[in-house]
C-alpha cells in the first residue's frame, strides 16, 4: 500500500505507521447539465469510487468477513442501525452477511433500473422470495397471488408457509378488476376468521410458463378499495421481462423480484436474486436477512456488476432474434399455437401488455401438434439450442416444464393455468437468428 514503508525493518517493532483514514467516496453522478443520466451509462461506474480501492478502474472482489470499524463508538453506531435500535441500518461495512462492498455497488445499480428507492441482492432467486414472504406474515395470514407461478414459488407458499399457519387464495392472471375484488373480499374474511390479515399480494407477471400478464393497475386499484396499502405491499415477480422491458413499480407495484441468474446475470454463470422497492418494505426484508443470511457472495455481486454493463444490448439482440424466430414458427404446420407477447390473440392480455410492456420478451411457450413424446422428439432434435432449464442466457434454451420446472405441480392445476404437455418453453439467446431458425425447422421436422 502507498502508506506502507517498502522495508519493514524501517518500521520497529509497536511504532508500525497508522493506515490512511477512510476518506469518504466523491458524490455519485445521475445527471449531467440537469439531464438524467440513463441507466445503461450509470451501470459503467454508479456506486463506486475508483479512489477507494488504489485507483482501480472496476471494483475489486471483496474476500472478506468482516471490517474494522475506524473506532468503537462506529462500531456501536453500526450495530444500533443494523439492530433496528436506530433508524437507516448500518452506516458503514460491518459484516459480510450484512453487507459489503461490491454487493452494496450491486444494490446501488439495481435500484436504478426500477427507479426504486433501494434494493437487496440474495443467493438465489428463490431465497429473496422466502425471505420477504417470511418477513411479511405472521400465523393466520393469508397471502394473495397470482397464477401460474415458478413453480418453486407456489410450492413455496402452498406447503412452507402452510407450516407456519399461513394460508393463500389465487387468481388467474388476467383477472379483471371486479373478479379481483371478489378475490379481496374473499381473502379477508379468510384472514379474519384464522385471525390474521392480507400482509402481501404477490404477483408474477408474465407467468412462468405461459406468458400470462397480470393487470398490475388492476390490482392496486382493488388493494387499495379492500386493504390498507401501508399494510399490504404488492410485490411481484419481474423476471421474465425486467429489467429493460417492464417496471411495475410505475403501475402500482411496491416491491419488484428478480432471479438475477437469468437476464441479468445473462451467461448461465451465476445463481443469485434481488429485491427492490420502497425503504420502507425493503428495510423490513433486510432486517430478516441480516438474521437468517442469505445475501449474494462477494464474487456473485462482482460478477453481476460485469453483467449490468451489457444486460440491454443482451436482451435486445435476444428480443429482436425471439421476433423473428417465432415469426417462423407461427406458420409451421406442426406448431399449435405460441405464448409469446409480440403476438397476443387475447383482447384483455393486448390491453394489458399495451399499458404495461415495453417489449415482447424473448422467452415464449410454444404448442407443438401431439404431446409429450412430441415435444421430447423436437427437444431432443435440437443442435444449436440446448435442452436446459433456466432462460435469459447469452444462449438459446428449451425445455419440457410439465415434466420438469412444473412437475410438481397437481396435474389438475397444470391443466388449469394452461400447462399442457404439448407446450415447450424456449429462452432465445443471442445467437444468429437464421441459425436458429434453421434449428427449430429440422428439429420440428425430427416431430
């Protein structure tokens, strides 16, 4: 280090020369001449000060467990903040399962992109969303959501939170706004007869993996007639389109869920997840999981950081190439139908995609004539596009989820939210799209 003597022996023993003092990061630039900067350019260097680590020009990897405190009265007052014995967390780097450098430039740039107030990154996706279901219920709840869900999802809230005396109720995606106050109504007097309350409606929307849309609008609107929104956040999970193609907190959502291991992580590298949303309901999901950990490691964060930098050339070459090839599947003789949102048969669906969408996405259903076996021949015919769960990589993905992401779920609720056998879920990558194309055609051919 620049403060270090370079021989040690010019250093007796006891007298060692005391380190630099911490000096305090430069102010973060979001705008330029009054002009808000734009999230693509904020994630080449928001959050952090080449100053603070020797000049260096990305962030470095921070390996480390916990930090020293400049003094002990900073510890104390870190530990007041971290604690809830005083208001705003801690002040500074405390530990590394409460926080730490790059997960903190992490936090910084995902709040960006919602234009949120802040946000919270987790070890997986899965993670953050049992950490804010556990951080909002308490027994004799009941939690409202939306179907279909991931399916780790629904089995998180239909059998883990049942443990714990919480209950749900479920809607159809593209409820309308008077079947969603039947829902309300009916959700409350569920939590008053088990002596609870509405603490959370929980939304995913396009749904995993139909593509359904949630009218996000609609559900506030009705939260807010039946229930007290201080009370009752709505959060939902933005993974299929965010974060370039939808914000749902500009239609009423409070709190946005992301698995970052698919389009923002974006290279079937990582596993990792975030929220992101209001202090308010974001404080409260941290103080859980401060206690029970989970927060992403130091070499995930770093490695999201260099994922940010291209997630919106990532995801538009993706987009672009998912329009065209599902133009070619559209009018092939073996294919039934898609679920994808460039090309929206429903009137209800096109109006909602129309008022919350800002594109079509580049994961899609599509139908093959037949069933199963159907779908495994065209699967296993595939050269270019691997056979694979997980979506939103740098490479074209397929898969089966009757018999895979969904096969836990009861055939007869499958059969409800529209997961039939005959539907193959496709992540496009980025790959060439006449490629791809060509792919699909012999592999359809192998049908």
């Amino acid at each position: 280090m620049a403060d270090q003597h370079d021989d040690p022996r010019d250093d007796p023993l006891g007298s060692v020369t005391p380190p630099t003092p911490r000096r305090k990061p430069k102010p973060k630039v979001t705008t330029i001449g009054g002009r808000p900067l734009k999230p693509s350019t904020l994630m080449m260097g928001h959050g952090f000060d080449p100053a603070l680590s020797e000049g260096s020009l990305k962030a470095p990897i921070f390996l480390t467990s916990t930090f020293a405190f400049e003094n002990a009265a900073a510890g104390k007052r870190h530990f007041e903040g971290i604690t809830g014995k005083r208001p705003g967390g801690a002040e500074g780097l405390v530990y590394s399962r409460f926080n730490g450098p790059n997960q903190e430039i992490l936090e910084d740039r995902l709040a960006i992109w919602d234009g949120a107030e802040d946000a919270l990154c987790f070890s997986s996706g899965m993670t953050a969303i049992a950490v804010l279901m556990l951080a909002a219920c308490n027994a004799g709840d009941v939690i409202v959501h939306s179907g279909p869900l991931y399916a780790a999802s629904e089995g998180f809230v239909a059998k883990v939170m049942a443990k714990y005396g919480v209950t749900y109720i479920a809607f159809p995606a593209g409820a309308t706004r008077e079947e969603l106050d039947a829902v309300m109504v009916e959700a409350k007097a569920k939590a008053e007869a088990q002596g609870g309350e509405v603490p959370l409606i929980y939304l995913e929307s396009p749904g995993n993996p139909t593509n359904a849309l949630v009218d996000i609008e609609a559900v506030r609107d009705a939260r807010d007639a039946h229930f007290d929104p201080d009370r009752c956040p709505i959060a939902i999970d933005n993974t299929f389109l965010g974060p370039l193609w939808q914000r749902p907190l500009e239609h009423g959502a409070d709190l946005v869920v992301y698995s970052l291991t698919k389009y923002v992580g974006g290279h079937s590298d990582l596993v990792a997840g975030s929220i992101a949303g209001g202090k308010k309901w974001v404080n409260a999901v941290r103080a859980l999981r401060n206690t029970m950990g989970g927060i992403a490691d130091p070499h995930t964060a770093w490695m999201l950081l260099r994922s940010l930098e291209t997630v919106e050339l990532r995801m538009q070459r993706a987009g672009e190439n998912a329009a065209k090839v599902c133009e070619f599947l559209t009018s092939h003789p073996k294919v039934e139908g898609l679920g994808y949102l460039g090309m929206i048969a429903d009137a209800r669906q096109q109006d909602i995609y129309d008022r919350h969408c800002l594109g079509a996405g580049s994961t899609f259903s599509v139908f093959i004539k037949g069933g199963e076996a159907e779908c495994f021949a065209f699967l296993d015919a595939l050269k270019v596009a691997k056979l694979a769960v997980s979506l939103g990589g740098t490479e074209t993905l397929a898969s089966h989820p009757a018999s895979m992401t969904h096969l836990s779920v009861p055939d007869e609720r499958k059969a409800m939210l529209g997961i039939t056998d005959n539907l193959v879920r496709i992540s496009i990558g980025i790959e060439d799209a006449d490629d791809l194309i060509a792919d699909f055609a012999q592999a359809l051919d192998a049908v």
